[in-house]
C-alpha cells in the first residue's frame, strides 16, 4: 500500500480526492508518501485501490485520528517524523 498515492487530479474530482492528492504531493513534512511509492514501484506491484467504511459526522473524524494512531504507533508518531 500507498497512501493518498492514488487519487486522481481531475477538475470535478471529489472534493476528498482533491485534498488526499494535495497531501500527498505537499505532506513531505508528515511523511515520505512518495518516498514509499517510489520505493514499492521498484518492485512491479500490481496497486489497487483500497477503502475504509467511516460514520457520518463527527465520528468520521474520530475514526481517522484512532486509524494514523494506530498505522503511526502512537499518537507521537503522527505528529512527527522518526
């Protein structure tokens, strides 16, 4: 997998896909998207997409904040880079 690696930058893409490619291309800081989709690509992987069932709302939120807690191994790895 590769994070936010996928989404499309169309004009009337969602308004998620727009925000998941501006990470992507701007969230260095937080971390290496592209630096673990470059490495991976050396590798021929077949990427296909992958989805999370959130809730409404804001337990929408919460449920993203619990899923970087746990992919980052605490609240510590989300905010800063290792």
């Amino acid at each position: 997998m590769a994070p936010l690696s996928g989404f499309e930058k169309r004009q009337f893409a969602p308004i998620w896909n727009k925000i998941g490619s501006l990470i992507f291309t701007h969230g260095e800081h937080f971390y290496n998207y592209k630096g673990l989709r470059d490495f991976k690509e050396k590798f021929n992987p077949v990427w296909s997409p992958k989805y999370i069932a959130l809730p409404k709302g804001f337990k929408q939120g919460l449920a993203l904040k619990d899923i970087a807690t746990l992919i980052s191994g605490g609240m510590k790895g989300i905010f800063s880079k290792e």
